[in-house]
C-alpha cells in the first residue's frame, strides 16, 4: 500500500484507540475491556451477518441506480464497488473518497463514466433523503423516550432536517443550475486548462442524474427502502452486541442514537470520524449501559463497522484505487476531481 494510506490508517488506529482509553478513564479502568470475553460466538456471527447484509444492500441500491440510469452492472461488481467506498471513506477525511471510490470502482467494470458519477451524487442524494426523515424522527422518539431533555435539540434536529431537504431538492431536481455555476467557476483564470474535460464530465453526469431523476415513484421507494435498510441493519450491530454482553437496551433508541451520531459524523474531519464517534457513542449510552458493556460495544463496533471496511476493501483492491485517490495533481480523465 502507499506510505501515505499507512499513515491515514496509523492515524485513524490512534484516534480511535485514544478515544476508546479516554472513554474507559472517564467511566471506569481499562479492566473493563475483560467484558469483551463475554461476547459468544453466536453474536459476533450474528453481527458479521448484519454487516454482509448491509454491505449487500448498498450494493443492490448501486446496482438499482445504474439500471436506472441506463446501464447494468451484476450484483457482485456493485457490491464490491459498494465496500470499495466505504474504504475510500475511511481513509479521507470526513468520508470525501467514498464518490470517487465508487466511481472508478464501477468505470473499471464496464459502467460508462457519466452514468457512474452520476449514481454517486444520486446515490448522496437517496441519503440525504433519508436523513431529511430520518433525523427528526430519531430526535423526537429520543425525546419521547425522555433520552432528549432539552427541547432545543430537538429543534436543532429539526433544522439539520430542513437542510438536509433542501440540498435533496437542489441536487435532485436543480443540477442544471449547478452545471452552469461550474462553468463560471472553470472560466476563472487557473483553472480554464481543465473548463472542457469538466464541463463534459457536468453535462454528462447531469443527463445520467436526470434520467435517474425521471424514473417511476416505484424505483425511488425502492432506493429509500435499500437506503434504510443499508443503515439500519449496521446500526443494528451495535444493539446485538449490547444486548448479547447483558445490557437492556431499547432498539429503537439505539437506532435513534446511531443515526444522529452517525450523521453528524460527516462533519468531523478526521479520516473514519475517528475518536469522535467513539466519545459520541460513549457518551450518548453512558447512562444506559456500564463501562464494561459500553467499552466492549463501541470497540467491536467499530472494529466491525470501520475496520473491517478498511481490511476487506484492501483486499478487493482499495491499495490499487487508494493510488488513486491521494494523487494531489487533478487529471482530465479522472471527473470525479470536479464535482
């Protein structure tokens, strides 16, 4: 692999240790990892069955979005090009390499460029969907359940979700207006040497997205099935393991919980949002679980979830498109470099 996706993974490794120490130093001692012994067999298989299938289920949202599109690729291109953005996820900073990932991963296979940066933008589209709904609908049973106090988070919950629709509306039905506002941008003095391969690269993803935007209400409810079902299943994972080391845990409010620190998470910086959703995830149980079962929680969690996305994208060829995605020099037939 490249040095510098070494260092990032090195990085990430630190942060997220040094989050899970400060987590065990401020709840209890770092004995307390010994409750990871009480994890059994039957639900850390039970997990990687929940991450599977959520790995499956986003490559099913891939390949629905390339079909309607107007191309084809077969389920196991799409979701190994699915894991292959998660990598490209975790090893940039706030999960910027997961479009472009995706993208060449697909480009690779066979499916036409514009149509395989189109699904990329399409495919942020679909999750900002979700989240429009799907934030205020965790803050308000958080609330409900009496796990949200201050009614002012609540309303902040709501405003994340009133901008969130937003960018779904202009991306979804408004990209015209962006592809013109690109071409201003690449008329400036600097960055005319790239105006025609980017503004081909516009037009086309444009007609792609518009053409995805266009299909049948039915295909759509079916993204925003695959969409729930990509997220909810991974958040799941987190509950199994509480409930498998003894905690009582709701499933709704873990669900609620992951969600919001899972969306807020793509405003940190750091490369997997790592230390953050470590303390975030901490802090947000405290109350709910003892220091053993919340430190063993959220360290195979993410283990699972952030880890193992590194580990098998690098199998399935993450170090090759890892080349990639670290080069500093933009290049004409690299598109994604302009959205």
């Amino acid at each position: 692999m490249a040095p510098a996706l070494w260092r990032t993974i090195l990085v990430s490794l630190v942060l997220s240790v040094a989050g899970i120490l400060a987590v065990l130093l401020w709840l209890g001692d770092p004995s307390d990892l010994r409750a990871l012994g009480r994890l059994s067999l039957p639900a850390v298989a039970g997990s990687l069955l929940l991450l599977a299938a959520s790995f499956l289920a986003g490559g099913t949202r891939l390949a629905v979005l390339v079909a309607m599109a107007g191309d084809r690729v077969n389920a196991w291109r799409a979701t190994r090009a699915f894991v292959l953005g998660l990598f490209g996820a975790a090893i940039t900073p706030s999960g910027g390499g997961n479009g472009p990932a995706i993208a060449l991963s697909l480009i690779r296979d066979g499916v036409r460029s514009s149509v395989a940066w189109s699904i990329t933008v399409y495919g942020s589209i679909s999750d900002l969907l979700f989240f429009a709904w799907a934030i205020p609908a965790s803050a308000l049973v958080l609330h409900l359940t009496g796990h949200l106090a201050d009614a002012r988070l609540l309303w902040l919950a709501f405003g994340l979700s009133a901008a969130s629709l937003l960018l779904w509306y202009l991306l979804a039905f408004e990209l015209a207006r962006a592809t013109r506002l690109g071409g201003r941008i690449f008329s400036l003095a600097g960055l005319r040497r790239w105006r025609r391969p980017a503004m081909r690269t516009l037009a086309g993803i444009g007609a792609a997205t518009a053409t995805v935007t266009r299909s049948h209400i039915g295909w759509h409810v079916l993204l925003q099935l695959l969409t729930i079902g990509l997220h909810l299943l991974l958040y799941s994972i987190f509950f199994l393991l509480a409930r498998a080391l003894g905690a009582d845990l709701n499933f709704l409010v873990s669900q609620a919980v992951l969600l919001l620190v899972s969306a807020t998470s793509y405003l940190v910086p750091t490369p997997g949002a790592s230390g953050y959703l470590e303390l975030a995830l901490s802090y947000s149980f405290s109350s709910q679980l003892s220091a053993g079962v919340l430190a063993a929680s959220v360290l195979t969690y993410r283990a699972l979830s952030y880890y193992a996305a590194v580990l098998l994208g690098g199998i399935l060829g993450g170090a090759v498109l890892s080349k990639e995605l670290i080069k500093r020099t933009p290049r004409d037939d690299l598109p994604g470099r302009v959205p």
